[in-house]
C-alpha cells in the first residue's frame, strides 16, 4: 500500500508518462504497480546488451508480457563506449560508474516516447537488496565471536601473508577475508565498497601526491557518517552509510545528469521520504532473512511478479568492461591511462599504472573496474584543462566519494 501510494503521486503528469524496466525487482515492481493505477497501457524502456551475460532484457520482456506494457528496447553494443568522451562532459566531474553508459542510452531511449519515467533507484538501499549487504552481516557475525584485541592482530597477520588467489577456487580465496575480519564494522564496509582497495591506493598515487594529501584517507568520509548514525545494528548503520555516499554521489547523480541531458523528468517512488522513513523503523529481519535480500519487498511483490524475476540472482546494471578492454578498447586504455595526459597531473605511480593495463590485458587479474575509473579521469582532465597535483584540495577530497 506504501509503495502503490509513492507510485500513485509520482504518476500525476501532463505529459507523457512511462518507467524503466530492467527486469529487476525495483524497476519490475513500479511497473507493476503502475499497471495497477493506470487505465492504460504503461510505456516501458529496457536496455540489452549485445554480451547475454550482461542483459536481463528476458525478464523485462515476462512483465512487459504480464502487465501488456508498450514497450521499447534498445541494444547497448560493445563499441557504445565513444560514449567516453560525452559523458565526461556531461558529468562535469570525475564519474566513473560504467553503468552510466546504459543509463544514458535508456534516457535517450525513454525520451523519444515520455518526458517523464519513473524508476526503481533507492530499492536496495532502503530495502537491503545489495549481496555485499549479507556478506557485511556474515562477516560481522564473525568479528563479533572474538574481541578485537585478538582478532586485529592475528587476522591482520593473516591478510598480509596469505597469497592473493583470484584463480583459485572460491574456499581457497581466503586473503580479504582475512582482511575484512582484522578491520571494524566501517572500515570493513568502506573495502567492501571500494574499487581500490587501500594498498592498491597506496601504490597508485605518486609520492609527491601523497604527500600533498597529508595523510587523507577517503575512510575518513564513511567515518563522519558513521558518528552521525546513532545505531547499533550493523544493517541500517552501513545502509545510512550508502545513504549518505553511495545513492546521492553516484546513484542519484548518474540519473539526473543523464536524465537532464536528454530533458527528461526521473522521478523515484522508492525514494519517496515517508517511505524510506518508515522502512528505516522496521527490524533489519525484515529486509534480509536468511540469504535472502528485500525479504519484506519480495514477499509483498508475490502476487504480483513471477518468482523468477523476484527470487532470481541479482544482475545490476552492469556492462562488459572485462571484455572490451582485452578487445576493442585494448588500445584505447593502454593509451589513456599510460598517456601524457594522467602522467602530466603528477598524481598517478606509473609503474602501477602499467601493471594495472598489462596484468588485466594479460588475463592474469580483472582490473577492469579501476581501469575505468582511469580512463574516466583521463577523459576528465582533457576535456576541462590540465589538473595537476598541486591543485587538489583537501576540503574537496573530504567531500568526495571514495574510489
């Protein structure tokens, strides 16, 4: 009843009208609720991927099907990466979610047909959809057995000298838990969270950059918003956390750029404040039981989508970056991020730099998200004049979401 209200508001328009379909949960319920209110067919836009591995367009089709949408369906190819150079201008800053790329395109998609789409955005926020957010929980199951006298040193000893084993299988892969079990609940999530872990930051700054940081760490972000939490249970403490960071610097950010540039109107009925408010009332028993996420949301949901799209593994809006920068973008990063352009801002380690292009062009580690962010960075700097190091400032960087 809660979300069919949030919905019901955010359906009032003078203009045409249609959503986002994913064939996730968030997008799949709005749909559906929509259909529920509207006397008329709802207008849906969906993104494909020309990599299935990377498409959920099979499941945005069954509730497109079930609730007989009029729906609209464009393929994200994998040369969409010209895209590059458009949205560092659009973005106005450095913003490195590749998943911008799919965004844009559904905009671009959605406008030709609406002026206003209604979205799923701020569900797995409120609701505890994000698989990290039952690895957090497991983990602090663990961390909560042993005192962190006892636990800090031997499981920091632990994490320093078991070997990295990406290639391994996955009981074998024991070094960032290790990791995450000699760290507190905050520091733990802020890894989690990271496309950088903190000693791959470390080697990927210049000294000189280092320096001028003067001891900064973007940790020092998650731990202002963590005083401010006034709670003890490890869920809602780490979703107020992607409140404060994640769902307004990349989530909510994402949209409305790409939205803006094409003059369209997203609106968020998950988002709605009375909404979010009430499900922040409510046992975190509620939204993850057992190993399964949005608990509540799903179970409301049932009788409305099909268990497959409710209870199946969550996707995300994900593109292929593994594959494109081992294939059509290979030499396009290995010339941004080993170019003049980074060298010249006097920030980056480009030694590192250069393992981070060879060990993921070689296979031997996906380094696919990092890269990315790189090559953002680059595209970035050249498209708004030279930045370098000495420029930074630290207010700034307290601000910033952390890499």
């Amino acid at each position: 009843e809660r979300v069919r209200e949030s919905v019901r508001l955010r359906m009032i328009a003078e203009v045409p009208l249609g959503a986002f379909l994913s064939g996730g949960v968030d997008s799949s319920a709005v749909v559906a609720t929509m259909a529920g209110i509207s006397a008329e067919p709802v207008n849906t836009c969906s993104i494909a991927f020309d990599d299935p591995k990377f498409h959920e367009s099979e499941f945005a089709q069954k509730v497109a099907d079930r609730y007989q949408t009029r729906h609209f369906v464009e393929t994200v190819k994998s040369d969409d990466f010209d895209l590059i150079d458009t949205l560092a201008a659009l973005y106005d800053e450095p913003y490195a979610d590749s998943s911008a790329i799919p965004t844009y395109r559904v905009c671009q998609l959605a406008r030709k047909h609406v002026t206003v789409a209604l979205s799923g955005d701020g569900g797995d926020e409120s609701f505890g959809g994000y698989r990290r957010y039952r690895m957090h929980l497991m983990e602090e199951k663990m961390r909560a057995a042993l005192p962190q006298g006892l636990r800090q040193p031997l499981f920091g000893l632990l994490g320093r000298v078991y070997p990295k084993a990406d290639w391994a299988p996955r009981v074998f892969r024991a070094k960032t838990t290790f990791q995450a079990m000699a760290r507190d609940a905050v520091e733990a999530y802020f890894h989690s969270v990271s496309l950088l872990r903190g000693d791959m930051r470390a080697k990927l700054f210049s000294a000189h950059f280092r320096g001028q940081l003067g001891g900064y760490d973007a940790l020092e972000v998650f731990r202002r918003h963590a005083a401010q939490a006034r709670t003890d249970d490890p869920l809602a403490l780490i979703q107020y956390l992607d409140l404060k960071t994640y769902l307004v610097g990349d989530i909510n950010t994402k949209v409305d750029r790409a939205s803006m540039a094409h003059s369209l109107e997203v609106r968020e009925p998950l988002m709605d404040h009375a909404l979010v408010e009430w499900l922040a009332t409510l046992p975190s028993g509620l939204k993850i039981q057992g190993n399964e996420g949005k608990y509540l949301f799903k179970k409301a949901m049932e009788p409305f989508l099909p268990n497959e799209v409710l209870y199946r593994p969550k996707m995300g809006f994900a593109v292929p970056l593994a594959r494109w920068f081992r294939g059509p973008l290979k030499r396009r990063v290995r010339d941004a991020v080993l170019g003049e352009t980074l060298a010249a801002t006097g920030i980056f380690n480009r030694d590192y730099l250069q393992h981070l292009v060879d060990a993921h062009q070689s296979g031997a580690r996906d380094y696919s998200s990092p890269l990315w962010t790189l090559l953002m960075f680059e595209a970035f700097v050249r498209n708004n004049g030279s930045m370098g190091s000495d420029s930074i400032d630290r207010r700034v960087l307290s601000e910033a979401v952390p890499l």
